[in-house]
C-alpha cells in the first residue's frame, strides 16, 4: 500500500509462496485485491478522521469527488492501492472564520477549537486563477512584516509577495497532515486486510 511517496509492504496470509502470479488461483488473486481495497477504503477513512481532529478541515474537504485526500484502488492482483494528499498550499482563508476584505483583523481557526485573532492581518483577493494554492472563494489572507520579523506559529507559513513587505499566509497542506499520520494506521491496515480477505475466502481465520 502506498502513502503518497512511501510504501508500506503489508504481509497476507493465505497466498501461495511462489513466483508465478498465474499459479496462485483467480479466486485467491481477486479476494485479494478486494480485501487490499477494502483495507485502503477504511484506512482514508481513519486517517481523515485523524487528520481532522488535528487541523481544521472541513469533512467535505477529505471526502467525496472533490476530496483533497485521493484514493487510487488497485485495478488487478499485484497493483497496489494509494492514498495521496493534495500537495498545495492551504490558504489560511480557508480556516478564517471572521474577517472583511481590505479590513484589518482576521479570526482563524487551525487548530480544532482554537480561534486566534490577529489585527495585522486582513483577507485580500487573489488574482483570477492564482495557481498552486488551495484557497476559499479566491481569498487569501496578507499581513504587512517589517524585514526581519517572523510570525510565532508554527501552523502557519509564509510566502512573499513582491518586494512591498506584504506576506500571504498559508496552513499546513492536506499532504503535511497526512504524512504526520499515516504511518500509525498500518496496524490497523493489517487487520482489516487479513480480516476481510479471511472473510472472502469463507474462512474463520488463517
């Protein structure tokens, strides 16, 4: 199984030790890719669970035709499933749950149930087809730096604009979130894959 560029290698009881993948039996190659799917299925649905419970996204955003949290399922026997977050950056609107274009002060929510205010920053629309950042209804949030001065949180990043001292503001992306994560669902990969595929096979356990 494949979580965005790392592969985990999950063992399956059950399938013959051989080299030859037209010697191990249809039934056994197809239960299996079932059983890798099923497993991959419920391992997003864990770790958007996870993810959510550490950042803020909205459900929405890790599920359905649009989820930023991809699932590929395996197509035959010896393909693998993956799960990959969205690469790009999160605009910090899309966490921002008080603030006015052009008006100071923004109220942001990274962190599940805790808000921060800041009244140097302020929403700010993005240019038409701004590409390579995931923002909300073409808003970013800016805030004005003095050279030299940083921001003291460790959720948010920065990114230039110009040479004015204007800054935008980002969350973590889906993929960071994701990475952090994934790693502490193989066990539970594990046994959903040797459950269901036991299950297939009309098995009471192997």
């Amino acid at each position: 199984m494949k979580f965005g560029n790392e592969i985990y290698v999950v063992a399956l009881d059950g399938i013959p030790d051989t080299r030859s993948i037209e010697a191990i039996p249809e039934r056994i190659r197809r239960n299996a890719v079932r059983a890798v799917n099923y497993a991959a299925g419920r391992s997003r649905t864990r770790t958007a669970k996870e993810m959510r419970d550490q950042v803020n996204f909205p459900a929405s955003y890790l599920r359905g035709d649009d989820s930023r949290l991809a699932l590929r399922t395996a197509k035959g026997f010896g393909d693998e499933a993956s799960i990959t977050g969205r690469f790009r950056p999160t605009s910090l609107a899309r966490f921002a749950t008080r603030g006015r274009p052009s008006k100071p002060g923004v109220t942001f929510e990274v962190t599940p149930g805790k808000a921060t205010r800041s009244k140097r920053m302020f929403l700010i629309r993005l240019p038409a087809g701004r590409s390579g950042v995931d923002t909300k209804s073409n808003m970013g949030v800016a805030i004005r730096l003095k050279p030299g001065e940083t921001i003291d949180n460790k959720k948010v990043t920065l990114q230039q604009m110009g040479k004015t001292g204007l800054y935008l503001l980002f969350g973590p992306s889906v993929n960071q979130v994701f990475r952090s994560v994934a790693g502490s669902d193989i066990p539970n990969i594990e046994t959903d894959l040797q459950r269901e595929f036991s299950r297939l096979m009309g098995t009471e356990g192997l």
